[in-house]
C-alpha cells in the first residue's frame, strides 16, 4: 500500500519552497502541474496547483475560493517536532500554537503553511 496525501495550492513553486525547507528535503518530483515529496516508504506528499485540480474534475468545489481557510491538517510525526517547526516558521508559516504536550499523548506544534493548510510536527510524549 502507499499512501498519497496532496494538497492543492495558489503557488506551486512558492510551496515547493516553503515545504523544502520546512521538510528538510527536496522533492523527488517537480514538473509542472505536481511536485511530491517522499516523507517515508510509501507515503507521498503531493503539492498540486488549485488550477490543476479544477480542470481535472471541473465538477468538484473551487478551491480557490476557500483561500486562507484550513482545508487539511498535516499531521506528521518526527524525532524532532521542534526543529521541523522553527524551519517551517522560518519559511514563512504562521505559527498556531507552539510546541507543547497534547492530552492524547504527543507533544506537537501547530502552524498554516502559506496556503492556510494546518500543518503539525508530532512526537510522543
């Protein structure tokens, strides 16, 4: 099985930018139209533009209209929450909540990517 999350985006490049930094990695695809990062075996982050998907399934909700409000929430657990969260502030992320523990058991940061996407960096208590 391999898992592929995309999101769609305003800026491809722009948010190829923002996640190769915040990622600490550069994308294993970038052509237009789709950029992917592999954050593990199997599991694939797809940045594609919102253009992209409209003229794919015409029929589904622009999401060009729904700008700055969170659509997704990327969840990733990593060894270093901390780290992974000031490169992402750093890259231009608005920072939601700082890295503090959960009651569910992780300690977790909460951040908007620049396409209004949550985006959490996770470890377990």
């Amino acid at each position: 099985m391999r898992l592929n999350t995309i999101l769609y985006v305003k800026d491809q490049a722009a948010s190829r930018a923002f996640y190769a930094i915040a990622l600490g990695k550069a994308p294993r695809l970038d052509v237009p139209g789709m950029t992917e990062f592999e954050l593990f075996e199997g599991c694939v982050l797809g940045l594609m533009p919102e253009r992209g998907i409209k003229r794919l399934l015409p029929g589904m909700p622009d999401p060009e209209t729904a700008a700055g409000i969170p659509r997704a929430e990327l969840y990733l657990t990593v060894p270093e929450p901390a780290v992974y969260h000031a490169r992402a502030l750093a890259a231009g992320a608005k920072e939601l909540s700082p890295l503090e523990p959960r009651d569910w058991g992780d300690t977790a940061a909460y951040s908007l990517d620049p396409d209004g996407h949550v985006l959490a960096f996770a470890c377990p208590l």
